[in-house]
C-alpha cells in the first residue's frame, strides 16, 4: 500500500503538466485515423502541426487533401484562397478545440475540470485516461486515452456513438524555433 | 340661524358617506385594487385582435422573465455560484422555472435533425445541393477529415450526407455566449469576467402587485450573498422596472400627499389661528374617498400613476372650505351656515367649472388621463359635498378669529398693484406680456416620447445595457407580422422578409433576426430537395472512393426521399425549435400568421421601408405608434381646451351675463399662453402632459377669476381668498414638479406655472356689479 501511493507519487499530474508545458515550440507530423463503425477502413489523413506556448496549433493537413487550420484563444481559423478565415464560434465546437489544446498542452487543471483524470506510467512513457464528469460530455464522449514520453505521442477519442479517432503525432521535436512564415501565420 | 334644510343635510350626507364606505369595503374587500400596468395607461393603437395577440405574445418574457448574470473571474466560481442561486430560487417559490444549466435532450434532438433533413436544410445549402452538387459533395469529403468541425450530433454512418450538421450550422447564431461543456451552463466572457447565464421565470407577471418587489427583493439578496464570495450580479427584466416604479409611486405618493397635507395644514393653522379649522381637511378626505370609490367602480381598478397625481387633489378640494374660511375677514362675527349661504353660488360655479376642465381630460385617448379626470371629478364632488352638507355643522359655533398677516398681505399686493397702474396703464402691460409670450413661445419645443412615461432609475438601464453588450442578446420591441393564406405562402413571404434583412445585418444596421423560416423550409422547396437528391449518384464517387460503400449511400438516399414534407407544427416540436415557438401564431381567420423577432436594431425607420412593398408584411411599432398618437393627442388636447372654455363661458353667461363671462374665460386662457411662453424661455419642452396641466389649469382658475369679480366682502378679502385657494393647489401641484417621473414632473410644473399666472392676472377680472340673486346680503 505504501509502496504503491509512493510510487504514484513518483509522476503525478502537476509533473506531467510541467513537463508537456516545458516546450516553447513543437514541431512534428500526424496521422490521423477515423474509425467509422460503418467503414471497414479508417479515414486516414497525414499532416504537419506546429504547437507553439502562447500562440495555438497550425495543424496543416497534406493528404488526402491540403486544408490548413489555426486554433488559438480567438478561435479556430481555416485557410483559403484570401487568408485565414475564422470560423463561426459555434459553442460546442470551440469547446472541444479548447480540450484538444489544453490536452496537447498538459494544461491538466483545465482538464480537470470536466474529465475524471487517471494517470499511469512515468515520466518517459506515461498513460492518461479521461472520462467525462457531466452529463452532457457523456453524450457525446465515452473516454479520451492519451499517452506519451517526453511529448504526447497518442490521442484517441471514443465517442458514444461508435465512432473512435486516433491522432498520432510523431517525429515530434521542440529543438526548432518558429520559422518567419510560422510566426506570421499566428501573427495574421 | 340655522334653516331646517341645514339641519337635515348633515344627516343626508352622512348616510351618503356610510354608504360610499360600504361601497368602498366591498371594493378592497380581496386586497388592493391597484395596477402598475403601464400599458394600461396609454392608448390602444392595435384595433387588430391578431396584432393584439402577437404584441402579448412578444411582451409576455418581459414581464415575466428574468436574465441574470453572474460573474467572477474564475469560470468555476461563477458556474458553482450560479448553481447555488438557481437552486435557492427555485426553492423561493416565486418561480415557474429557474433555468442554470442547458439539460440538453440530445436524442431527441438527433431525432428532430433526422427527420428534419429535407425540411430544415437552409437556403444557402439548398441551392448548393441542387445547383452544385459536385461542390456539395466535396465539402462532405473535407468534412470527414476535418478534426475541428465539433461534436457531431449524428453519427457518419447515419447521415452520409452531413445533412444535420449542415442544420446545425445554418442555425442563426444567438448571441456571443457559448456552451461550457463540462457544466452545462451558458457562459460568456467579457471584461475580464465569466459571466454564467441565470433564467428565471415567475409564476405571475410583473402586474401583480407583490410580485415585482418580492423578486426585486430577492434579487438585492442574492447580490448581497454574491458580493461576500466578490461574485457580481446583473440583471434585466421587466419585473425590475415594475418594482422600482411601484416603489417609486409609493415614495411620491408620500412626498406629495404629505408634504401638501402638511402645507396646507399649517397655512391653515397660520392664517385662522384655531384647531377646529383643521376639520377643513374633512372634504379633502372625503374627496379622496369618492375619487377613489368611483374610479375602481368604473375601471375594476385604480392605477398607481392616477394615485400620484390624484394626491394633488388635496390642493383643490381644500379651497371649497376656504371659499367660507375666508370670508372670517370681512364676516364678523363669522357663523359657518351664513358664510355657507353667501358663498354658495360662487362654490357652485366653481365645482362646475373645475369638473367641465378634469372631464375635458377624459376624452383624450389616454386611459391614464381618463382615470385621473373620473379620479378628481368624483373627488371634486365628495369635497364639495362635504364642505356644503356636513363641514359647516361641525364648524357650528366655532368663532374665527383670523390672523391679520394675509389682509396685509392681500391690501398691500393690491396697494403695489394700483401704484404700478398709476405708472403703466392695463392695455400698455397687456402689450407687454403678449411681447413676452411671442417671444416665449417662439422658442418653445415640443418633445413626446413613451419614455417620459418612465423614471427608470439610471442603475437599471445601465445594467440592461451591460448584459446586452456581454451577451449579444438585443431585444427589440418592434417585430414583423406576417399573414398569409397557407403556410407555403407564410413561409415564401417569411423568405422574401429575410432576404432584406439579411441585407440590413450585412450593412449591420441590424443585429439579427428570427424567423420561421430559418427553421423550415416552404413545401414547394423540400419537394426541389428530394428531386435534387434523386441526381446525387452520379455526383458522389469522391465519397465512394474513401471507402464509403456504394449500398450504404443507396440506402440512405431511399430513407431521405421518404422523409414527409413536414409542415411548421412538425417542425416546432423538437429541441431545436425552442427559441421558434412564440413565433408561430397559428391559424388565423384568414390563414395563417407568425412573427418575426429582432435584435439589435439601431433604425426603426429603415425596417418600416422594408415591409413596404411586401404583402402580408407589416411591422408592428408600438413605441413609434405611440409616439405618433402622442402628437396627435396634442392638437386634439388643444382642441378640447378650446371646446371646455366655450362650455365655461356658457355656463358663466347666467351669472356674469356675456361680457362677463368671456373676461373672466379669457384670463385663465392668458395665464396658459404666459405659462407656455415661461416653458419656452426656460428651455422646457412642451409635452402633452405639461398641455394636460394647461388645460386643467383653465378649469380650475376660473375659479380665481369668478371670486375677484364678485367680490363679496372687498376687493382685499376676495385677493386674499383667491390668494388661500392658489397657495394650497399650487402646493400639491408644485410637489408634483419633484417627481423622477418626466411625464408627472411635466405636468406639475406646467400646471404650477399656470397657476402663478392665474393668480397675477385674476384681479383683472373687473367687478359685477350685482344685480340681483348674488347680491351680497347683510352680514
């Protein structure tokens, strides 16, 4: 008993949200995979992110089609021919892209929240397992499974109604600063 | 002394007066007859029953709805403080429903987008489908891979399409609040604050008489238990207004009753030096009592507004006493029936001249003016009664021993006057003051608006205006009506509306709007969208080609040509249709008919162009109506001040023959141009209510002018009479000028003014030489 809580103790929460918080920029590649219960293959869509402290996500989809998207505190915004275009802040929607940030942030406290946390694993390899509180989250969501080392490495989304989307993030670095072209995308 | 006829009277009137108590009892006997309806004070401009019914339809949230915000700068704060106040006011019983969080029914909602596909799909994405079905499909397929697009409601499998998802983004945007998921209330972030969406709905409205102060109550309660945790409340509702103006009333009807009964009191007691004299308040009770009896007899209730300028009745129905009070300077010694006698005609005269102007009131098309004239003409009568049946029996015996100080007075203002004639004669001064009002009323402005109506208090608008700029939420009181002989022509009208509105939202002129047709699509159109989808096929290889099967798509095709054509009854009854269903009135005598709701709206005149030339399109304006039969009111004001003089000066040709009569008509007359002039030079308004004071002021002056022409008992004792009479109204009236209530303080000021002039200019009366029934016997 006191073996386990101390090693619970070992890696907790407020160590994982420090450490996903460390990073100012983050760069990396992402699958992403829609498994539709109508479908025998998953949706499969491959891409570019960049997760930088203080500006928000570009989350740049390559195949099988080119869609470039921005979420930060404004918003989320989508590229087209004239620029960056904000989308319609429809109320459950910003909601989720404020739980897609504050999960690839660590920003646990805002988790908290609105999800039962539970957390396994150490500091290189870690599993965090959310399951919604409200009524309402429970409509829509059954659990939310990350896991990671250093960076976060998976997300998956179960949803009540049989569908699951997994995000894989890889070749993830925080070695590269924000290009100029990067800087002036938030910036706009 | 006493005639026999005097010894009866006092009993007549008394069993009178037990009856009118009877009366009165049985009237109060379920609590309070009183209203604080505003709308039941001005005119009626919607002679349309359905325009009635919609007007209440819109109206109703007002008065029974209250909008809360509370906010911290902590979202959890908030949320967990909204809960707790929810909670405690559903337990208060003062409401229906207390509404914090959303307890969204999402099944039933699925169910309602399912079925709803081909009948609530928007226009925009209508013509897609039909006129660009490849792009159409394209955007499906962005969809799919798109992380960001939000919960989907409906699963893929169940709508290949992303038809309910097209719905639900169509659906007009309502505000800036936002849903917070976890907890399920409506949330919206301003000033550095979350600010968490509190509703609450009473069991009654805001015309019941207790129940705006137990919610204001109720609110300054949980400001104060909010403020402990630095938690701030605002708040918006009708029901607020209602209180404050309900206190308001109170506080006046105290400030000007009281301080006129005060008043008067100590004039009374200064000049007559006697207690028993106090008894001359007898007729001002009774007054009231009879004013008060009448109007709940005739209109089932009595209005707070009537109470508050009914209280300067006080003022009026004191001078019937004083007419013989007076009369203790020159009577000596003074007996009350004798003085009664004497003065008699002259009370007469008067009772009718002040009745003729209070009914003049009550045919403006004002309801509030018709209560106030049945309110002072009854009232005028109990005074009057009392002050000739039963007042002199109880002042029997009483020995007047009246102060000197008012006949100095009253000898010394006529003294100044004589010298000034000496020096400039009467028709040079007339000269002079028609200069003065010339100049005066050149520069007079007339000013009406419903708003005068209200003495909002400053705190209240403010916060209204703070949650309208945090939530977005702008409600208008305009709103289209719209009729039409089947709902495909509604609906088609509705869409023929929309498209100038979105017009005017594009040029932001206008915020938003509601209509049905943002919910369901006419007939004729979900036909064209079934047929569309029948050309699908040969558009959809791109979903194909991501693995969709091509059977999965067929089916799903089959399940959407079978959906019926819903009709607007269908459409109303799932979640989404909520904020929809005070739109819809239903069938009408002549068809159908529904409302379109606005918001943020900053010109009321580009909306009425908009409805020009569309049939069965009109706007219903009740404020701009009502601001336009105000200005009408104020000819025909003039008019029926016009037409009561004529009756005035009939009624005065007996006595004072024609000659007389027109000179003592004419002076009031010329006190309300001075008065008009004064309202000019002092940079005030004209608004029709000050017009109402003029046209009351005429009745009641005439009073003055009649006292100076007869003269009984010198020219000294009649000025001091009349100067008794003005001083006593000109208090109640004056008080009347304080109040936060523009329309009152207006009335009161004008009046006031007009009765200053009156008392100026009431020596100009000239003297009747009495020939025969007035004639003024021995003392």
């Amino acid at each position: 008993m006191l073996g386990f809580s101390s090693l619970a103790q070992a890696f907790d929460l407020q160590q994982l949200s420090d450490q996903l918080a460390k990073p100012d920029v983050i760069h990396g590649n992402f699958i992403q995979e829609k498994h539709l219960r109508a479908l025998p293959q998953p949706l499969t869509s491959k891409g570019t992110f960049v997760l930088a402290k203080n500006h928000g996500l570009l989350w740049l989809l390559k195949t099988p089609l080119q869609q470039d998207y921005r979420i930060s505190d404004k918003g989320i915004a989508r590229r087209d021919a004239s620029g960056w275009q904000m989308l319609p802040n429809k109320s459950a929607g910003a909601e989720q892209n404020r739980l897609f940030l504050a999960v690839l942030q660590g920003d646990s406290s805002g988790l908290q929240r609105d999800f039962e946390l539970s957390l396994s694993g150490d500091a290189q390899n870690w599993k965090l397992t959310l399951t919604p509180r409200s009524m309402l989250l429970k409509q829509v969501f059954n659990q939310i499974n990350i896991d990671g080392g250093e960076l976060v490495h998976n997300i998956e989304l179960l949803e009540t109604q049989g569908d699951r989307t997994l995000l894989r993030m890889q070749d993830s670095t925080s070695a590269q600063p924000l290009s100029d072209a990067e800087q002036h995308d938030f910036a706009e | 002394m006493t005639l026999p006829s005097e010894r009866m009277l006092p009993r007549l009137f008394l069993v009178l007066l037990l009856a009118v108590l009877a009366l009165a009892g049985w009237q109060w006997r379920d609590g309070t007859p009183l209203s604080a309806n505003l709308m039941e004070l001005v005119p009626g401009t919607a002679p349309d029953a359905l325009e009635l019914r919609a007007e209440q339809r819109m109206q109703e949230p007002l008065n029974r709805e209250m909008l809360v915000l509370v906010g911290h700068k902590d979202r959890q704060q908030a949320i967990a403080m909204a809960q707790k106040l929810g909670e405690q006011w559903q337990a208060s019983g003062v409401f229906e429903k207390v509404q914090w969080n959303l307890q969204a029914d999402l099944p039933a909602l699925r169910t309602q987008l399912l079925q709803g596909r081909l009948a609530m799909l928007s226009a925009a994405d209508r013509q897609q489908l039909i006129e660009h079905p490849d792009a159409f499909i394209q955007q499906r397929v962005q969809a799919l891979f798109d992380p960001f697009t939000g919960f989907s409601l409906v699963p893929s499998q169940d709508d290949w399409l992303g038809l309910t998802g097209r719905i639900q983004n169509s659906q007009p945007q309502r505000g800036s609040v936002q849903l917070d998921i976890g907890s399920g209330v409506l949330v919206a972030d301003a000033d550095g604050k979350s600010w968490v969406m509190l509703r609450a709905r009473t069991v009654g409205n805001a015309f019941d008489m207790n129940l705006p102060l137990q919610v204001a109550d109720l609110l300054q309660h949980s400001r104060e238990e909010a403020a402990q945790a630095d938690v701030q409340l605002l708040a918006a509702s009708g029901l607020l207004y209602a209180a404050s103006g309900q206190r308001q009333a109170a506080r006046e009807i105290t400030w000007v009753g009281g301080g006129a009964t005060m008043g008067i009191l100590l004039l009374l007691l200064l000049a007559f030096r006697r207690w028993r004299v106090v008894l001359a308040f007898v007729p001002v009770l009774v007054g009231m009592l009879f004013g008060a009896v009448a109007c709940v007899a005739l209109f089932g209730q009595m209005h707070v507004m009537t109470l508050v300028l009914g209280s300067s009745l006080i003022g009026v129905a004191v001078d019937y006493p004083l007419h013989y009070l007076s009369k203790s300077w020159s009577l000596k010694p003074w007996h009350s029936w004798p003085a009664l006698r004497l003065t008699l005609p002259g009370l007469t005269l008067s009772l009718i001249t002040s009745c003729i102007g209070y009914l003049a009131l009550a045919w403006t098309p004002f309801p509030a003016l018709t209560q106030i004239a049945v309110f002072s003409a009854a009232g005028l009568l109990g005074a009057y009664l009392s002050a000739v049946c039963l007042l002199p029996a109880l002042l029997k015996g009483a020995q007047l021993r009246p102060a000197q100080w008012p006949m100095r007075i009253a000898e010394s203002l006529l003294a100044l006057r004589e010298s000034l004639l000496k020096y400039v004669r009467t028709p040079v001064l007339l000269a002079l003051l028609i200069a003065f009002c010339v100049g005066g009323l050149l520069q007079l402005q007339t000013k009406n608006d419903i708003r005068q109506w209200i003495g909002a208090p400053q705190q209240l608008t403010d916060e209204a205006q703070t949650i309208a700029r945090i939530t977005g939420y702008q409600p208008t009181s305009q709103f289209f009506l719209v009729r039409a002989v089947n709902q495909q022509e509604l609906l088609e009208r509705q869409t023929a509306l929309s498209e100038r509105l979105d017009q005017l939202v594009n040029l932001e002129k206008l915020q938003g709007y509601l209509s049905l047709n943002q919910l369901v699509s006419p007939p004729s159109e979900q036909r064209k969208v079934r047929d569309a989808l029948g050309k699908l096929p040969q558009f959809w290889q791109p979903l194909l080609e991501l693995g969709v099967p091509a059977d999965a798509l067929q089916a799903e095709l089959v399940k959407l040509q079978a959906l019926p054509t819903e009709d607007i009854d269908a459409a109303l009854a799932g979640p989404l249709a909520e904020p929809y269903r005070t739109l819809w009135l239903g069938p009408t005598d002549n068809g159908v008919a529904a409302m379109v709701s606005l918001q943020g709206l900053n010109n009321p005149a580009l909306l009425r162009v908009q409805a020009l030339d569309l049939p069965g399109v009109q706007l219903v304006d009740r404020l701009g109506d009502l601001n336009k039969v105000f200005a009408a009111t104020q000819i025909s004001a003039a008019e029926l001040k016009l037409a009561s003089c004529v009756l005035i000066v009939l009624v005065l040709i007996l006595p004072f023959g024609l000659g007389g009569a027109l000179r003592i008509v004419s002076l009031p007359l010329l006190a309300a141009l001075c008065s008009l002039a004064s309202l000019g030079w002092l940079g005030q308004p004209l608004t029709l209510f000050s017009l109402f004071g003029l046209l009351l002021v005429t009745a009641i002056s005439v009073d003055y002018a009649i006292l100076m022409r007869e003269q009984i008992g010198g020219a000294a004792a009649s000025l001091l009479g009349t100067m008794l009479a003005a001083a006593t109204t000109w208090l109640s009236f004056g008080l009347l000028a304080v109040s936060s209530t523009p329309a009152v303080s207006n009335f009161g000021l004008s009046v006031s003014l007009g009765l200053a002039y009156s008392f100026i200019l009431a020596p100009w009366a000239g003297r009747q030489v009495h020939t025969a029934p007035v004639a003024e016997p021995a003392a």
